[in-house]
C-alpha cells in the first residue's frame, strides 16, 4: 500500500470537499453533506492512524475503520445521486473512486489477517 493509497485517500476526500459545496443549503443539503464530508475525511486521517499502528491486529482494526467509512461514503455518494441533490455525471467519479478505494483496503485487510494466521 504505501504513500499512493495516502495520497488517493486524501484526493477523494478533496473531491468530495467540492463536491459537498455543490449541495444546496436546505435542511436536508446540510445533513447530508456533513456526514459524508465526516465519513470521508476520516478515512483518511484513520488510514494515517493505520500506518503507525502499534502492533498487526492494531493495524487491521484501524483499517477496518477505513473500510467502515468509506463504505458509509459511498453509501452518501448514491443517495445525493439518487435524489438529485447533485447530478449522477458530477458524482460517478468520486463514487467509483470510492469503491476502488474500499476494494483496495478490504483485501488489505484480508492479507494481513491472512499473514497474521502464517
């Protein structure tokens, strides 16, 4: 993994930044751009925390944090593009981003258990 997966999870974080100031300001534009904003963000300050784990099983249980939010993410992501709150063409980058992000880190995590049981 490495920097590159760092570096792409701080980037999806930016995408969805200027994303979210695409959403309007009602009630509903509000909550749903700020828990997508704090799921994605922390994606990549837990992934920070993951790579100075204290120990293997420290390790996989931040990067289950990882997952866990960038699935809430992604879960967001369909939601705004399925109600129109922004449209699918603005969204679909970021969503599949996303995805592969979350792919990435759950064979991550399948890999490292899998090294744990060796």
């Amino acid at each position: 993994m490495g920097n590159d997966i760092s570096e792409r999870l701080e980037n999806f974080a930016v995408e969805i930044i200027k994303l979210v100031g695409k959403i309007c300001k009602s009630f509903v534009g509000r909550h749903v751009a700020g828990q997508l904003l704090g799921s994605s963000t922390s994606a990549g300050a837990n992934y920070e925390e993951a790579c100075g784990a204290e120990s293997r099983s420290d390790f996989v249980h931040k990067l289950q944090i990882v997952l866990k939010e960038l699935k809430e993410s992604l879960y967001w992501l369909r939601l705004i593009s399925k109600s129109g709150l922004i449209s699918r063409e603005e969204v679909s980058g970021v969503l599949r981003e996303g995805k592969e992000l979350a792919n990435i880190i759950a064979k991550s995590i399948v890999t490292t258990k899998r090294i744990r049981k060796s």
